[in-house]
C-alpha cells in the first residue's frame, strides 16, 4: 500500500511540474512576442 500512495505522490509531483515548467516557457513566449510587436513597431514607425 505504501508504494501505491509513493507512486501517486510522484505522478502528482511529476505533473505539477510539468505544469509549471510549461507555465514558465508560456511566459517567456509572452515576453518575447512583446519585444519583438516593439521591434516591429519601431521599424514601421521609421518608415
């Protein structure tokens, strides 16, 4: 019984991760689209 609940813990455990890394690269995305819209901005500006 005690492997049974140590294996949910690490899948739990395992899947919060997951989550959180990808919650983590979704706002890096986030930031980079917004550089680069300010990029794209100044160069149309310029013209």
């Amino acid at each position: 019984m005690a492997f049974m609940i140590a294996a949910y813990l690490i899948i739990w455990l395992a899947a919060f991760a997951f989550i959180f890394s990808m919650v983590q690269r979704q706002r890096n995305i986030q930031r980079e689209i917004a550089a680069l819209r300010e990029l794209v901005q100044g160069r149309e500006e310029r013209r």
